[in-house]
C-alpha cells in the first residue's frame, strides 16, 4: 500500500527519497472528504521529526500544517507528543508546521519550547 511504502522512505539513508515520501502524504491531506486516520498517516512522520536536513524538515512542517484545516486536532496532538524537550530540529518543524494553528494553540506550542527546548524561539 501507499502507507506502507512511505513508513520506508522516511527511513532512508537519502533525504531525497525521505522528502519525497513525506510529500507523497500531502494526497491524503488534500482529500476533498478529508482523512479519518489522520493520527496513523502523522505516525509515520515519527522517523523524521528529529531530522537534521533542512529539505527533510520543510517537507515534514509543510504536510503536518497542510493536514491542520481539517484535522486540527490531530495536529495538535500530535505536535504536543514532540515539544517538551524537543531538539533544535524537532523545534524548527513545530515552529513551522503550527503556523496554521489558531494562535492560542500555537502560542501554548511555542511557550512550551521556549521553557523546555535545546533550541530559540525566534
């Protein structure tokens, strides 16, 4: 299946083939009806939540933000599992991935980050 071949790709040794099967997901996130196991699709973005590489990381803040207007809170979950102590690259993801968040949300997110991260808030 789709899913299955995606949990491979984000495991890769190349972060071209992670960044294009994180990309891969942005058709479900699209999905005119939206996606009723939106929390088993971000599952599979665990592998590359911590990734150094700035193609990876763009990819990966752009499909979790894509998936926020119909799915917000899955989104929010989601993003919650990764901020306490989250690593610099962890934090970049959260910082973009939440833009489309309502801003209390984002600001919750953010402060958290600010209290417990590796990294700054710009």
């Amino acid at each position: 299946s789709h899913l299955s071949k995606v949990k491979k790709m984000v495991k890769d040794k190349d972060k071209w083939v992670r960044r294009v099967g994180i990309l891969s997901l942005l058709s479900i996130a699209h999905q005119p009806e939206g996606f009723k196991r939106v929390e088993s699709v971000l599952f599979i973005l665990d592998p590359v939540m911590k990734d150094p590489e700035a193609d990876v990381k763009k990819a990966t803040a752009w499909v979790i933000r894509d998936f926020t207007p119909k799915s917000r809170q899955a989104v929010i979950r989601y993003l919650n599992k990764w901020v306490k102590g989250a690593s610099v690259d962890t934090e970049w993801i959260i910082r973009n991935a939440s833009t489309k968040l309502p801003k209390a949300e984002r600001a919750k997110l953010l402060n958290i980050i600010r209290t417990t991260g590796k990294g700054y808030v710009t």
